[in-house]
C-alpha cells in the first residue's frame, strides 16, 4: 500500500533526516557556526529566529571571545554567515 504525503512534508523528512532542525515557523531555523566567519572557535546556535540566534551569537560573544559589543561590520558578517 503507498502512503501519499504532502509535498512540504516529504520536504520537511527529507531535512529532518539530513539532520536539519525545524523551526515552528513553517521554514527552517536559522543556525551560526563561529567556524564559518573563520574563528578558530566550536560554537554552534540555533533559534526560532534571527533576533533570537543575534542575542545568543552576541551573549557568546561577550562571554568566549570578550566583546563588549558587537561591531556592525562583525554584524554584518554574523548575518550572512547564518543558515536558514
């Protein structure tokens, strides 16, 4: 007997097996590696948004590599370096 799955859905399994998380959005959840702006560093976020994964990339920031605050250039580079 086959099983007839919505297309978003079969989607969703096919990204859930490739180890991909999903947000509660409909869409995927946005995730930053500090390894992919180039720090020698093993941080990995994720969130339910990209506010909420800036605040945990900032907090990290300020806590592992002493930034007070984030300059808008390393911002900039943060975003474009997150995975949706």
């Amino acid at each position: 007997m086959m099983h007839w799955h919505h297309p978003r859905e079969a989607t969703v399994m096919r990204r859930v097996a490739a180890g991909e998380k999903e947000s509660g959005e409909g869409g995927m959840m946005p995730s930053f590696k500090c390894k992919d702006i180039g720090m020698d560093c093993a941080f990995e976020a994720s969130a339910d948004t990209e506010e909420e994964l800036m605040r945990k990339v900032a907090e990290h920031g300020k806590e592992e590599h002493q930034m007070e605050t984030m300059p808008p250039d390393l911002q900039e580079k943060v975003r474009a370096a997150i995975k949706a």
